[in-house]
C-alpha cells in the first residue's frame, strides 16, 4: 500500500485572513462612528 506524507503551508492564508479581518473591523468602526453621528444630527433638530 502506498504511504503519502503532504505538507501544506497554511500561512499565507492565515495572513490574508488576518488582514480581511483588519479592513472588516475597521469598516465596522466607521459604520459605528456614522450611525454616531447620524443619531447626533437627528437629535439636534
């Protein structure tokens, strides 16, 4: 029976997935800062 031994570098992806991660938390801080500033606005009229 044949034996297969594979080695897969998994860091590549781990770093774009933690870079995805750094663009998606920081668009959630400027939906969040927005909605602020949105909410803001309305109750100042």
């Amino acid at each position: 029976m044949a034996t297969f031994n594979y080695t897969v570098d998994t860091q590549p992806m781990a770093d774009e997935m933690r870079s995805v991660s750094h663009h998606v938390n920081a668009t959630t801080g400027a939906v969040v800062a927005m909605q602020a500033a949105v909410i803001s606005a309305v109750n100042s009229v």
